[in-house]
C-alpha cells in the first residue's frame, strides 16, 4: 500500500513539471530571450553532440585508449577531413565508415 508522503512527492513532481513546462504558455505576453542567450544558444547543439561523440572516439570502458591502433581515431580523422574538404553529413559518414570498416574487420584494430 502507498503511503501518503509517495503521493505527495509524486504530485508534487507532477505540479512542479506542469509549471515549469507550461510557464511560457500561462502568460499572455510574447517571450524574447536576450541577445546572449540566443548566442549561447546557437552552440548548444554542436555542444552536445561532441559531449556525445568525442568520449566514444577516444575511449574504451570508460578509460582513455593507449594505442595509436584503433580504427575510431582514423575513422574520425577521415570523417572530419571530408567534411571539411566538401562539407555535408552523408558524406562525412560514409567517409569515415570506410575508413572504420576496413580497419576493423580487416585488420582487427
């Protein structure tokens, strides 16, 4: 049986999470967010995707790798290399995937 503070903190969690999803609808003025904030906002994403791929690309179970043989270096070098050169996500990825392939189920890296 569920006690009363589990159904407090749970519609208290439910209020606080309307509230704060629904704060920009309940007022009737439109919002503007400062110019910084639309600045820092513009490197949010690419933020977050290197906060996601980098720890990927140089590590292995949680530690740093130890050795120039790993095919994810090579295959992100490749891949940042094309997209510098001519631009583009596909063909970033197809890039550094023939980089990747190769070195990993040829040569085992």
């Amino acid at each position: 049986m569920t006690d009363v503070w589990t159904l407090a903190v749970i519609v208290g969690l439910a209020l606080v999470t309307v509230l704060t999803r629904g704060f920009f609808l309940i007022s009737s003025q439109p919002w503007s967010l400062p110019p910084w904030a639309l600045r820092a906002l513009q490197y949010a994403p690419i933020a977050a995707l290197s906060a996601v791929v980098v720890p990927e690309v140089v590590m292995t179970q949680g530690e740093l790798i130890d050795t120039w043989r790993d095919a994810r270096l090579f295959a992100a070098v490749a891949g940042a290399a094309w997209y510098f050169w001519r631009g583009g996500v596909l063909g970033t990825i197809l890039a550094g995937m023939a980089v990747y392939l190769p070195l990993r189920l040829g040569l085992g890296w």
